[in-house]
C-alpha cells in the first residue's frame, strides 16, 4: 500500500493518493489533473476511483476533468448531487482498490452530503479516515457553508455533533485521520497546522468531543466571521461541468504586448492583478493595478477580494511564473485570465509607458510619525481576531476583508499609512485604495515588526 498527501500551502489543503496491486484512487483531487496522473504513472497504477468529502467551497476540484483522462468513476455521498456522471455512494457501502478496502461512513454536518472515508489495509485493519471538512486536526467544519440549504447554522451544528460523537468517535484510537485543511484556511475557525494525527489523540485534544451537544452548537456558529464571496461560487462548481483545465491556462498564458495590454487595461471591465513580490510592486506598477503576490495566500486572497467570479483578469508576473498565476487563480474558480504583460514591467517602462510607486516606511519611522505627530492616518487591516488579541491604542481599524466597503471611508485629501501584520495585505489594501484615488503609504514589516520597535509613549492595547 502507498498513501501519500498532497497539501497545497497556499490553499491549506490535502488531497490524497492511494494505491495498490495497480490500483489507485485520489481523494479531493485540485483542478490540476496531471500531478495525479504522473503519481500514477510513478507507481505503475490506474486511477481507479476518485473519491469527494464534500463539494467545496474554498476551491474548485477536478474530479471531471481527471475523470475523463483516466477512466475513473467519480464517487460522491449521500446527499450530494451533481451534473456529471457519477457513483452516488451510500453510508456503510466498501470499494475496492487493489488489495485495500474504502468504506464510506457518511458525516453531514459541515454539509448535509458530507463524507468520511475509512481506508483498510490488506490484512483489514483500519488505517486511515479521510475527513474532509468534518474533522480538521484540532477543530471541526464550520456549519455555515451550505449553499442553498434550509436548515440554519445551528441545524447543522446539531447534525455535525450526531456525526462526530455517533460515527467518527467509536473507530479506533490508533487511525490515522487526514483532513482536507489545515491552519489558513476559511473553512474552520482555529485549525492546527499538523495534516494529520491519530484519532486518539483527537478525542483527548479536540474541544469538539469534550463539549455537551448544546455548548458544541453554541461554540460553532459563535465569533463566525463571513465566508469569502467565492465560497457559494466555487460550491456551484464543483457540482457542474466547467471549462476543462487546459483551456483556461492555454488563455491565461497568452502573452500580451504592451500595447495590447494597455488597451486590455483601460476598459472598465478588465481589473490588472500584479502578482510580484511585496518590493517589486511597491517600486514600480501601474496606478490602477491591484496586488496579490505569490507569495502569500494568494489564491484565498484573490477570492476574497475580487468579487465577481467571472471577472476578466490581466497580469504582471515575474518571468516564468504566468502559468503558476492562471493555475491558482484556476484553482478558486477564477478563469477568466485573459493573458500577461510581456517582458513585465520593464517592458512597460521601456516603451514610455507611466508606472506609480507605493511608498514605504519602517515600522520606527511610523512609530516616531504617530509619536511626533507627523502621521495623522494610521490604518490596521488585519482581521478582527488579531486587532482583538493586540493593536496600537486609538487607531483606525479598516479590516482587508471588507476593503470594498471600508475604503470609501478613506478621504483622498489625506495620506493613510497602513499595516497588517507582516507587510503583505496591507500592500493589497494599499493598493485597492489608491487604484481609487487615495495616498496609501505602506508600513514594512507590518504588526511583527512594530512591537519590536522603541514605542516611547505609543501604547499597546492587549
């Protein structure tokens, strides 16, 4: 038996490959379907099943696509239905995969067609529990992501309880469990950063089996911040055909003059995404462009902040990196790339063409504006959680989630400096605000670094 994950950082997520005598299965399978199947092609093995926890909110998964490369047949829970063809599994039933055993051991809760899925091995011992959303490594599926579903928060958060005390709690303390998220993502409150852990140590750790059913319920649907806007948009997909995967890099990657690009750039319906480091878009872009670098979250961010799932992109990318850009922003359903600048923005520049800066101080050099005066604006875009943990006493909280709405607060006779808590979305804030017109001025380092700093008579509330 081989059983590997496949954990995505940017996304926090595991999808898994399993194997044996020449048989293969993928669970939660990214849109990218060619990972997939050099792994089976490494293992000499034919995909068999491709098995689904649940449809996701968080990202577009690519069970149809990999589907009709391999022959596979799709397998989804009970309750769940979708527009491609498919084994609609029932709670209790077992499939089989070379000398292995997959049994579907149904858990609504996170969603009503949630599923677990328990791996044995050749001698029929219980090895794995492949949990989807339903148990994460330290915490539990958030109950308020069923799209279109007429049962409340708390509905759900019931449901959830029954499946975790009745279904996943009796299996044996040694299994494995494998998650399909873990710390960073949307869709629990406070995940570990481990994949994975034994279930015995899940039942003494995880506060979701120490609780009494009402304070569970209680306890789940409280301090709930807002899912991402692409959530329903991306559980909609996962339920229909889309466009292949190959299409949608094949435009994303088009490579766009310079003028090409500007003309793409000034009609209204195009936004300009500048992917490139923190420093390289702060030295030179375009004045209208926003910025979501690759090197953080980026896909998650991408969803939070653009708001239209069929929004017709245009990039700036360092050299090599344009189909990593159309594959992520694929991933959350983003696919309406339309190409990226040629020669970057060096080209831009060469042909004459205007670039803005975004200005940058040290987390002292604001401690000292805020202490002598000379900086009136200060801004703190991280989320609620931080700002309520710590945050500089008296200062404006505009968090980047609601940018849309909390930036029009913002004056543009005035200049805003502004930070989170490492110097990265408070550069996408900063930059969504001036594409509208208003002086942002970026601190560097963000929080981290500003409680390091020499705070004189600057105070920290705690």
């Amino acid at each position: 038996m081989i059983l590997e994950q496949m954990y995505t950082k940017c996304l926090a997520q595991g999808a898994y490959f399993i194997c044996s005598q020449g048989e293969a299965i993928i669970i939660d399978p990214l849109r990218e379907v060619q990972p997939y199947l050099d792994l089976a092609n490494d293992h000499d093995s034919t995909i068999k099943y491709i098995f689904l926890t649940h449809f996701h909110a968080d990202f577009v998964s690519g069970q149809v696509d990999l589907a009709k490369a391999t022959g596979a047949t799709v397998i989804l829970g009970p309750n769940a239905k979708a527009a491609y063809d498919y084994h609609g599994a029932k709670d209790g039933e077992v499939f089989q995969v070379g000398a292995l055993q997959i049994e579907v051991i149904h858990t609504p809760g996170h969603t009503m067609e949630s599923t677990c899925y328990l791996l044995r091995d050749e001698d029929g011992k219980e090895q794995a529990l492949f949990t989807g959303d339903t148990l994460f490594i330290g915490d539990v599926g958030r109950p308020d992501l069923a799209a279109k579903s007429n049962l409340t928060k708390e509905d759900l958060a019931g449901h959830l309880y029954d499946s975790l005390h009745n279904r996943i709690m009796p299996l044996s303390d040694d299994i494995i469990v494998y998650p399909a998220h873990g710390a960073g993502s949307a869709c629990g409150k406070n995940m570990s950063s481990q994949t994975s852990d034994t279930l015995g140590n899940q039942k003494e750790t995880n506060y979701a089996f120490k609780l009494e059913k009402q304070d569970f319920i209680k306890e789940l649907v409280t301090g709930l911040s807002a899912p991402p806007s692409y959530f329903p948009e991306n559980v909609a997909m996962n339920k229909r055909v889309n466009t292949d995967f190959d299409t949608i890099i094949k435009r994303g990657t088009t490579p766009l003059s310079v003028s090409a690009f500007e003309d793409l750039a000034s009609q209204n319906d195009v936004l300009v995404l500048d992917t490139r480091s923190v420093s390289a878009f702060a030295k030179a872009s375009l004045s209208q462009a926003w910025f979501v670098g690759l090197s953080g979250q980026f896909a998650p961010w991408v969803g939070a902040i653009v708001k239209d799932i069929n929004q017709k992109i245009i990039v700036i990318t360092e050299k090599g990196k344009e189909e990593e850009v159309a594959t992520r922003l694929s991933r959350v359903g983003y696919d309406h790339s339309l190409g990226y600048l040629k020669g970057g923005i060096d080209a831009w520049i060469a042909e004459g063409k205007e670039v803005v800066q975004t200005q940058e101080i040290t987390a002292q050099e604001f401690i000292d504006g805020l202490s002598n005066g000379s900086i009136a604006y200060p801004v703190d875009v991280r989320k609620d959680g931080e700002f309520a943990t710590s945050h500089i006493e008296g200062i404006a909280h505009k968090p980047l989630d609601n940018v849309h709405t909390n930036s029009k607060e913002l004056d543009p006779a005035k200049t805003y400096h502004v930070h989170c808590a490492g110097g990265y979305r408070s550069l996408i804030y900063a930059s969504i605000a001036r594409s509208q017109g208003v002086n942002m001025v970026n601190v560097l380092g963000g929080y981290g670094a500003i409680k390091k700093t020499e705070l004189g008579t600057i105070k920290i509330t705690e």
